[in-house]
C-alpha cells in the first residue's frame, strides 16, 4: 500500500465486513468530533456489533472480534492519534520559528 493511503487508511485488525469496519469508524469519527467519553462509545457501539454477530470469539478461528477489551483498544489508539497528527500538523506549521525542526524547512 502507498506510504500515503496507509497513513489515511482506516483499519481493525480481524474485521473482514465492510458494514462492520464503517460502523466503528463512523462510532470513532463521532467520538472525535464531539469529545464522546470511552464509557459512552463502548455503550453505544456494543449491541450494534452484537447484533451484527462481530463480538465474542469467532467460533471457527476462536480469534477474540469484539469485547470491552478490544473496543477501548481501538477508541484510544484511534483518539491518541488523532491527537498526535494534530500535534505533528502544528509542529511543521511553526518550524520556521524553531531551529531544531530544520528538517520540515527542508535545509536539515
């Protein structure tokens, strides 16, 4: 995968169903735009991903889909980096100010 669709792709690791992997991301990106506490993005999203049958352990591979476990996984790696693409965003935007950041001036 180009080095620039990865960084933009959205993936969960054992999610094969599109409608599965769309409905966490669509539950991440609301939780992003509107502060959504972990308590109220796991309440919300558990009995849609058990209605779908994604929770509990796949009964051919055994492999763990969803639990609370793998649902705080995913809403904090999403969240942290979303905050630190944010971070990363400001930091080339001001290394014009900050001589240690020479390589985002392109002369480091």
């Amino acid at each position: 995968m180009d080095q620039d669709a990865h960084a933009k792709a959205f993936a969960v690791a054992k999610v094969a169903r599109l409608d599965i992997l769309q409905d966490i991301r669509n539950a991440v990106d609301r939780a992003l735009a509107d502060g959504t506490t972990f308590d109220k993005f796991r309440d919300d999203l558990t009995p849609l991903l058990k209605a779908k049958g994604w929770w509990g352990r796949d009964p051919v591979t055994g492999a763990q889909m969803g639990s609370p476990h793998r649902l705080e996984t995913i809403y904090r790696t999403n969240l942290q980096t979303a905050y630190m693409a944010g971070r990363h965003k400001d930091f080339r935007e001001n290394a014009d100010d900050r001589p240690l950041l020479a390589i985002y001036r392109g002369d480091g």
